[in-house]
C-alpha cells in the first residue's frame, strides 16, 4: 500500500474513532514504512515532540521540544477530542491559484549543512518529526541541494535505524508504564492537580497517564500540542526523506540503539523527570501550541543557529530548578549530540558522503553537532 495512502486511511481510523488501536497501528505502520519514531522530546526539546503515546509522541520536533529529543512513540495513547484542539488549521486540498495560473508550491527551506573534512564529507539535515503537507510539495518534497545529497550518499543515517523503530513501542511501554496507577504517587500533589486539570476535557487520556512514568507523561503532553498545532506525524522529516531515499537506494543506519536512546530517559532521576513535566505544564496549552508553530516557522527558515537560541530562551524561561533542568539537556541533547558525532566518522569515508538526519535543535550553539564537527576539523557550511 502506498504510503500516501496508509497515512489517510490511518488519519481517518484515528478521527473516527478506536483511538488508542489506532495510535498502536499508526505507529507499527510508520515504523514498517521507514518513519521516524516522534520527537520524544519535546525529548530533546524538539524533541517536543511526538506523537504516537504512552509525545501520543518522535510528534518531536523534537513539536517545540520535538527538535531534539528522540521520537518514541507513546503506546495505546488516546487521541485528544477534536474540540480539544485549538486553533487547528487543516492544510488547503490544492496549493491554490493565481490569475496567471497554479501557484509552485515551495519545499521548506530547513536547516541543511555540508561539512568536510578533505575528501570526507557529512550532508547533516535538521528534523522535525512532525509537519505539515505544506513543507514537502509532491512535485518537490525538498530543495535541489538536498536532494542532490541525498542521491550522492550510500548512507543514510537516521537518529534511529527503521529495524529499532519496530520494536521501539515494547520497551516504551516496558520502562515508562506501570501495571498500576502509579503517576499520581510520582508527582507532588500540586503537580499531578495541575496536570488532572490539563486532562480534564480528555477522561481516557487522564485514565491512560496514571500508568505512565513522568518522563513519558512529559511526552503525552508535548504531543498533544502538537497535535493541537495542526501538525502531523506522517509529515515528519524522517518519513518524508526515507520516501524519497529508498527509492533508489536503501541503505539506512541508526546513529544510536534503542537500549542507547531508552537510557536518555530511563536514567532520569525522579527529580529530573518531575522537571520535565513541570516546564510542560508552566503555559497554557494555547502558549504551548504558539511555542510549536513557532519552532516550525524558524525550521522552514533553516537557521540552526537561531533555532539553538530560540530553544534556549525557551528553556530559561521555563526552568522550575535551573540546575535540574541543564542536567536533562545534558542527559537528552548534548550527551547525544557526542554520541551523534562520534558514531557518524565511524560511517564516513572519503569520497563516501554520508547524509545524516536528527533533531533541528541538535545542530545549533555551542554544544551542537555543527560545532562538534569543527571541532573535529570539518568546514561546516549552508547547504
């Protein structure tokens, strides 16, 4: 079955009703196709993202944290009512007209960098992995210099490889749900009375949060921003570009393991995950879905830089422990942006590029992978 047309089939199932089976089977879907999981991040913020739960997630991205978390998917998570989101803009059927005739739609600028090192070089794109029809014309899903990238590399390296994706759902559902309700037990009460009354207009998502660990509860709540910010996440970038990549070539690798992008948040301390769940829950969830149309303005610019700076005011605004919350950058986007790094010289050989796809906000500032990579002697440029 076309892709196309699973996704539509899948939309309609998740409109319709059956919510939480078919959240299950979007999400086995998109993995069998070759998606990316959901920003789990707003797991790495931008990771804010995803969008099938336990971000009901990878959608993340990474919505406003979506950008540079991992997308996990949330399992049997139910979708929010229709009146729930707010502000929700279905795409135009067509691209429109003007009196001289069809207008082109444009493909999305993105952040798209071209880092070499001698003979070796690295193609890096930066992700959301949720979107919009509107980034990826059908005539033209990207701009020519990616494309052209991507038809000149014998690797594409995603954040995960499409075989981890397929099992990704069991061990989220493993390490972030409980048997029992055991969510209310985690929070400090004024928490968990913030986030009931988030829920209040959703029963079965507030019935399904109790089993879940904070760190994953974090992940519901930044996907159903996301959903409520009209994006979607059959329109990710990862999705989108293994359409194109596979085509023609099909050599896709993982720049982490799945027990290695697990960890990023198993190994959050209780504290830590307490955090996270307390930034979501600071703004409105009209201030939140504001916060995910912006990271998708700034990542049709393409600016990493910007997007890095963006990100960053966000977090200091909405640190509740400035010390907490530094260490879960540190734990969900810079150690990963090492690991990013370390793992792609392994893949890269002269007169082999490698394109490589992550999280927009694992690119930018100081600690980013395009820094990490001059630091490494590369010459990083706009692609």
């Amino acid at each position: 079955m076309p892709d196309g047309l699973a996704a539509r089939r899948l939309t309609c199932r998740l409109r319709d009703g059956d919510p939480g089976a078919a959240f299950t089977r979007r999400w086995r879907a998109r993995a069998l196709t070759g998606a990316a999981l959901l920003a789990v991040c707003s797991v790495f913020h931008l990771g804010t993202a995803a969008i099938g739960v336990a971000h009901a997630a990878g959608a993340a991205a990474n919505a406003p944290s979506q950008a540079g978390r991992p997308a996990l998917p949330v399992p049997n998570m139910p979708a929010p009512p229709r009146a729930s989101l707010p502000g929700f803009n279905p795409p135009p059927a067509s691209p429109g007209t003007t009196a001289s005739g069809p207008v082109r739609a444009q493909p999305a600028r993105m952040p798209f960098y071209v880092a070499t090192r001698g003979t070796t070089t690295i193609y890096v794109l930066g992700t959301l992995h949720v979107g919009d029809p509107a980034d990826y014309p059908a005539n033209q899903p990207f701009r020519a210099p990616i494309l052209g990238a991507l038809a000149a590399s014998p690797t594409l390296a995603l954040e995960l490889s499409p075989d981890e994706l397929l099992v990704s759902q069991d061990d989220v559902s493993k390490y972030g749900v409980c048997r029992r309700d055991c969510l209310p037990g985690l929070l400090p009460e004024p928490l968990w009375h913030k986030l009931a009354v988030r829920l209040r207009g959703n029963p079965a998502a507030l019935d399904a949060i109790k089993k879940m660990r904070p760190w994953l509860a974090s992940l519901l709540v930044e996907t159903y921003d996301s959903l409520s910010a009209g994006l979607q996440t059959e329109y990710g970038s990862e999705a989108q570009l293994q359409n194109v990549y596979i085509r023609t070539r099909g050599k896709i690798v993982g720049l982490e393991t799945l027990p290695q992008q697990m960890r990023a948040f198993t190994g959050l301390t209780l504290a830590q995950q307490r955090e996270m769940l307390a930034q979501d829950l600071v703004q409105t969830p009209a201030q939140n879905v504001e916060d995910v149309r912006t990271l998708h303005r700034l990542w049709r610019v393409g600016d990493a830089d910007a997007i890095a700076a963006w990100q960053a005011a966000k977090s200091e605004k909405l640190a509740r422990d400035k010390r907490i919350s530094d260490s879960i950058d540190n734990k969900i986007v810079y150690d990963r942006n090492r690991r990013f790094v370390s793992r792609m010289l392994l893949i890269a050989a002269p007169n082999k590029p490698v394109f490589v796809a992550i999280g927009a906000l694992h690119l930018g500032g100081r600690k980013g992978v395009l820094e990490l990579l001059r630091q490494r002697g590369f010459v990083v440029e706009a692609g």
